[in-house]
C-alpha cells in the first residue's frame, strides 16, 4: 500500500488548465504542462490497496490501478511504466481521451472523491516517454503468417501491435492519408495533440507494422482480394455511419455532420490547409448533441473566432451528483460534465428539439426552430406553446453512430453476417461468419469508449493467434458479450 494515510491526509487534486483566453489563441493541450509531476505522489497515494479493487471491474482493460499508483507514489517511473503497459497499449491515448470509468468505480469514491487514477495514468506514460522507457519491442521470431488489420483507430492499432510482437507480419489499411483513425481526425488537438500518436507509430513500425494509408478496402482494394493476400484479416473499422436529422432544410448549406467539420480543423493543425474550408467564423453556430463529439464542436468553434455557440441536448440535464438509487456505486454515471470546451464559454440547452432549419434566399441556413420536449408516460413528447427559433449560421450534427459503413461493400463483399444492432456480428473469439475474418472495435461492439476499443484489439488479437498458431499467450481482457458497469 503507497500510503496508509494518504486518502486521510491529501485531498483529490487534478490537472491544471490553462487561463481560457491563453488556450483560446492556440490548439495546444488545454492543461499546463508539467504542472502534473509535482503533486501526482501524492495524488496517488490516495490509492487505499484495496483488498478488492473495483477500479479493475470499471475499466475493461483490467488496468493495474493499485500496482502502478503505489510506483507512482514512490516515484519509481520504470516499474510504473510496466505495469502500465502490461494491460494498455497506449495509456497516453487513455490517460487523455477516456472519461475514467475506472474512477466511478473507485472504492475511495463512495464517501470522497476518488482517486485521480486518470492523471495518474497519464504522468507515468507521460514520464515513460522522457526517460526512455518507451521501446519497441521486437518479436524473438517469425511465425510466416501475415494479418491485414483494417483501420488504424485504437481497436485496429492494439491489435496490429499484439499480433505484430506475436511475431505475425501485420498491415494496418487506413483510408485516410494518415494513420490514427477518429484519433487523428475527430479528436481536437487541444484534447489530444497529435505527436503521442506519431511518436507511437514510430515505434511499431520499429516493431515490424506496416501502414499502408490512402486505401479504402472495399472501394480501392477489394475485401475479397485483401482476403486472398492474407492469413487472417482484422476489421476495426469502426461504427461510422453518424446518426442523421431527417428534418425539413436538412440540406441548406451549412448544416453538416460533425465529422465533416471537425477533421478539417485538424487538417489545418497538420499543414494540409491554412484556413479551414468549414469554419466558425464570425458565425453563430449550433451543435446538436450534448455527448464528448459535441464539445468536441464547441471547442473547435471557440477557437475559430465563433460569434456564438449553443449545444443543444433533447434528453434532460443530467444531476450534478451521482444517484445512490438509480445509479449506484460502482456503475459509471451519467452526470452533468463541464468539459475544457464548455468552461470557454457558450450556452448549453437541454429538453430541446430540432423541428426544422430555415434558411436565406441563396440556401444557407440562418435560423434554427426548435420546441422544448418532456417525457409523457415514457415517451419524449413536445410542449405546446415553446417553440422559437435561434440564430445559426454553422450547425453540426453530433447525434452519435449507428454502425459501420457499408457504402463501402467491405460487408458485402466479405458476406459478413450483422447483428440485430445492425453491428458485425463475432463468435467467443471475436471471428465472424467467415473464417480467418475477426473484427474488433466499434464495428463489432458499436459506439463506445476508447478503453473498450483498446480491449476489443487485444482480446481480437488472442483469437487471430490461436487461429493462425492453434494457441496463444496473448492477453485476452473481455468477451464479446461483455459491457460496462452500469445500471
């Protein structure tokens, strides 16, 4: 145990941000660096060693939350950074990006708040790198079996990596000109800056991973070629096709979908653009959706120079403190959340719906009508006489995703059977209909967390070993069937 006392003695602590209108000139990392190290010892001393350890049930990956705060909390980097990796291949995407179920479940937090597992997380990765901790790690031999891995998101690049160190020669296909998935392009830089994902890739090309990007299997290589050119495949796609709002003036200009605007705030970040072709500008802009994706909008927004920002949610304002009844400890609990992007600023609306948009003579969108909505014998039901209407110039759809692309014919032509979610549907060892096909991720599971993404690559990465080399020592975290700690 780090501390016997140190829950008693040290209050939670978190990250510091820096000043709103410091941030809002850039797109760096929201928090101060290096304002973490000097109070994360103690932060992690708070761990209680607790004789059964909820935070592993909370986080799908099995993380080894009381062995590495107790390094942490002596300061003992290397050992850390090992038991960190043992059960996450990218902690410095997890430790940044993941809302910490993990923390929910502390056991700390049933009468305190919990420990900062989160900020622990990311110190020692963060610390791993600077020391030289970090290395690839090469496999002793080739077993002469190939795996193609489609997308390169975190469920296909923990896959690539697992089945790469079993000693298999992976390709990761990627459709986009650079490899990360939605963590390149639908996470903002100033939630993520895009170097932890380089430097990460350099060190599984190191390995031996091969990217090959700019291709879309389905469309520029067939699903049946790849198939034919590889032992096993690995589709970690994604859930991408995002929710629509089927209402009249849906086609003015200037209403899109969320991941057609903010991948191309990023472009910018990496030189692709020198202004973005959609941006926020001077304009009043609308995000539909309170989920991460809509923040996601609000704080791009901010940064573009946006006259205003309103996030509109239909469901209503979550509480401010977690529900013993409804949500009891240690399920994760959906509360009210004030993200960096909501603390720059902006108004946030709940109980609303989207009737229609209304736009100017030459087909833009300049106004928003929207009506307030209660629940009526279970049913979402508007209510007379709230109608109005607010200004919006920009609006972007981040209502979530229904399931993977199959405008593509990946599906199709593979002959993959779906779920009744309308998801790819996998047996125990995450293959589907079609021998030597697994999928892994969101395409397989549907929308959901990036921990959960990272533990489906690792768990899909077991069963393509056992079915190339008829058994395997890879880790496996979670079944298929498995799902989060809620009520």
């Amino acid at each position: 145990m780090a501390d016997p006392k140190g829950f008693l003695n040290h209050g939670r602590e978190v990250a510091k941000t820096r000043p709103v209108d410091v941030r809002l000139k850039d797109w760096n990392e929201v928090y101060v660096p290096g304002s973490l190290l000097p109070i994360i010892s103690k932060q992690a001393s708070r761990c209680m060693d607790c004789g059964i350890p909820f935070c592993h049930n909370g986080c799908p990956l099995g993380n080894l939350i009381p062995e590495w705060n107790d390094y942490a909390y002596r300061e003992d980097w290397g050992a850390a950074s090992e038991r960190l990796h043992a059960t996450n291949n990218f902690p410095e995407f997890t430790g940044r990006l993941c809302p910490a179920p993990c923390e929910s479940a502390c056991v700390l937090g049933i009468n305190q708040p919990a420990v900062t597992i989160k900020n622990v997380e990311v110190s020692i990765i963060d610390k791993a790198w600077e020391t030289g901790d970090v290395a690839p790690q090469i496999p002793e031999r080739l077993s002469g079996k190939t795996v193609a891995v489609i997308g390169s998101g975190p469920a296909g690049l923990a896959a690539a990596q697992q089945l790469t160190r079993a000693g298999h020669t992976v390709a990761v296909y990627e459709r986009a000109d650079r490899v990360g998935g939605l963590l390149r392009y639908g996470i903002p830089e100033f939630k993520m800056e895009k170097r932890h994902i380089n430097r990460r890739i350099e060190q599984m090309r190191a390995e031996g991973t091969r990217f090959r990007t700019g291709i879309e299997i389905g469309r520029d290589l067939k699903a049946t070629d790849l198939k034919k050119r590889y032992d096993a495949v690995v589709i970690a796609a994604g859930a991408t096709t995002a929710r629509d709002l089927p209402v009249p003036g849906r086609e003015l200009k200037g209403v899109y979908q969320a991941m057609e605007y903010l991948p191309l705030a990023n472009k910018v970040q990496e030189g692709d653009f020198v202004a973005p072709p959609i941006s926020a500008e001077g304009k009043h802009v609308v995000v539909i959706g309170g989920g991460d994706t809509g923040a996601d909008c609000v704080g791009t927004a901010h940064r573009q120079g946006a006259a205003s920002v309103t996030q509109l949610e239909i469901m209503p304002r979550p509480n401010d403190e977690r529900n013993p009844v409804s949500q009891p400890w240690p399920t994760f609990p959906m509360l009210y959340k004030v993200t960096s992007a909501h603390e720059e600023g902006g108004e946030r609306v709940y109980s609303v719906s989207t009737t229609h948009f209304e736009g100017d003579e030459d087909g833009n969108v300049q106004w928003l009508h929207l009506t307030e909505v209660e629940f009526v014998e279970g049913k979402l039901t508007q209510k007379p006489g709230t109608e109005r209407k607010i200004p919006a110039q920009l609006v972007t759809l981040a209502m979530g995703f229904t399931g993977t692309d199959r405008e593509n014919g990946l599906v199709d032509q593979f002959g993959l059977e779906l779920d009744e979610r309308g998801n790819i549907a996998r047996d125990a060892d995450f293959q589907t209909n079609v021998p030597g096909v697994f999928v892994a991720g969101d395409a397989g599971r549907g929308q959901s967390l990036i921990v959960w993404a990272i533990a489906e690559g690792r768990s899909a990465a077991r069963g393509v070993d056992r079915f190339l080399a008829g058994a395997s020592d890879l880790p496996a975290p979670i079944r298929p069937t498995d799902r989060a700690l809620m009520v």
